[in-house]
C-alpha cells in the first residue's frame, strides 16, 4: 500500500491528527476529508511534498462524499459526534462512506464506532454507532470496525477535562462514579487504525474492541488525576435523581443520553479481537500523562513530579 492514496473522513480531529501520521509515516498518501479543511491544515508538515491533500467533504452531501474516495485505496471514517444529529452522522453518514468507497473500487474501509455500539441501544449514541455498523457492513462487507473506549492524549477533552475541573473546585461531583472504562492512548488507537487500513488482506472484514491496560472506575480515574496534578480534592457520588434533573438543564455538565450510556461500562469484551492482532502493547496514561497533565498543577512544570 506504499504510495497508495487513503482518504480521512474527519481527519483534522483529535484522532484524525493521529491516524495521518501514523499513514504519512508508512508511506501512504493521505487525502484529509473535512467540512472545514482549514482544521487540517496542521497535518500538511507532517508528510513528505504532495503526500497530504485536503478536500472538503460534508457526510451529508454524497457529491462531496463520492469525490472524497475517488481513486482512494483505501478509506477511514472517524466522524462522530457527542451530541446532536446521531443518526444523520453515525448511521446514515456512515452507510453512504461505506457505499461510495465501494462504488470507487476501495480495498479497504475503517470504519471507527465505539465499545458499547448497540442497535438495540436505549442510548441514541449507541444506537446510532450499533446501527451505522450494521450499514457499513451491508454495504462493503469487508470494512474493519474498530471500537475503542475513551480515547487519552494531550489534546483530549477526557484527561484535559477533568484536570481542569479538579484544579479549579475544591469539591469534585462524580456522576456515575463506579461506571468502568479503559481508558486507551490516541497513538495506539491510530496505529492501530492505519495497519488496519493498510492491511485488507489481514484485518478487512474484522471487528476489534481497543482498552488500555487498565479497567478503572470514573472515580478512580479522577482520583488518578488529582494525584497526578497535586490537588487534594474532596469527591462527592450525585445521586442518580440528581444527574438526572441536570441532564435535563440547558446547557448542563450532561446530556441525557451521555447518561443513559454511562449506565454500563465501557470495557473491551472478555472474548474480543483487540491490540495483540496488530502487535501493539497498549500504553497505560501514567507512561505519558504527566507531560501534558503538568500544566495543571499549581506552579506547573516547577512543581515536585507526582507520585506514580
């Protein structure tokens, strides 16, 4: 696939940044499909001269979602939305990825969903991502799904988020404490994603779930954070009536259906594929965490190192 041009639905997001340079680095060429190409603008460095092309591609136009793979070998979508239009991005958007990589004569297609992807889902999230699954293998049967939990890295709103919030209130709200995650590293997540893209012959036609080395509640995530930027802080559980009422305020720390998916945890299933298919040895946040977690702390990177 050296050579060969792969094209990144989402890829000047967070993820998206990741997965260009891991398929920059292995030699492909990269063609970056964003509403807003100037969010890719970024990646451009990364490659060699004419390695990265950035287009603008909209998963509700199919016009734009057709010229997007046009003489791709392979495709990635990554679009995913937290809120709003779910069924529009995840299900429908996906279904027509998945149709025209297939029309364009792609070898292969990622499609990234989400531990927890269910079409019978009571959340909208889950639905959607369970759903969009269904279509994108109806449509190209061999597409690799890959599913990871809550994905850490320095420009994340999951460890950046909490961090933020630990160092500025004194006393800290869990909602949903006791749910459990696996917290995986962006890198690993797009290595993993770029081999799967780069390797049809192995992966296409696969589903894998992607965790971390760790399964730690959302209370222990935060504790872990606290410690890591030096703050004591007192954490308090919200009730569930309570979550519940500020799911339902504009413009609440929660939406309602974010609440309906912390109901269950977010951990790889005892008997799915994962990281070993691709060799990867996936990388605990203590390994990496505190170079951007440093900033943080209360004199920032002149602050005594946080205890492992």
């Amino acid at each position: 696939m050296k050579n060969e041009l792969v094209t990144v639905f989402g890829g000047g997001g967070f993820l998206g940044r990741y997965v260009a340079q891991e398929l920059l680095s292995r030699g492909a060429r990269v063609r970056i499909a964003e509403r807003n190409p100037a969010n890719a603008v970024r990646i451009k460095p990364l490659g060699g001269l004419g390695q990265t092309q950035l287009l603008s591609a909209d998963l509700t136009k199919p016009r734009s979602v057709a010229q997007a793979v046009e003489g791709a070998a392979a495709v990635v979508n990554l679009v995913g939305v937290l809120k709003g239009a779910f069924d529009a991005v995840h299900r429908a958007g996906a279904e027509m990825v998945a149709k025209a990589a297939a029309a364009a004569g792609a070898k292969a297609l990622v499609q990234v969903s989400a531990i927890g992807a269910d079409p019978e889902s009571a959340s909208a999230y889950a639905r959607s991502k369970g759903q969009g699954e269904a279509a994108v293998r109806a449509a190209f049967p061999q597409a690799t799904i890959v599913r990871p939990s809550i994905i850490f890295g320095r420009e994340d709103q999951f460890t950046n988020r909490f961090a933020q919030m630990i160092r500025t209130a004194p006393i800290v709200p869990l909602i949903s404490g006791n749910t459990k995650f696996q917290p995986v590293h962006v890198v690993d997540v797009a290595r993993a994603i770029a081999i799967a893209a780069l390797d049809s012959a192995n992966h296409g036609g696969k589903t894998y779930e992607l965790g971390g080395p760790e399964v730690l509640s959302m209370e222990a995530i935060n504790r872990w954070l606290a410690a890591a930027i030096c703050r004591d802080r007192l954490f308090v559980h919200v009730p569930k009536p309570a979550a519940s009422l500020l799911s339902r305020l504009p413009g609440g720390p929660i939406t309602s259906d974010q609440l309906l998916m912390l109901a269950r945890d977010n951990v790889v299933a005892p008997d799915a594929a994962g990281f070993a298919a691709f060799g990867i040895v996936p990388t605990p946040m203590a390994a990496v965490a505190d170079a951007w977690l440093v900033k943080y702390r209360k004199h920032g990177r002149f602050s005594g190192r946080a205890e492992a």
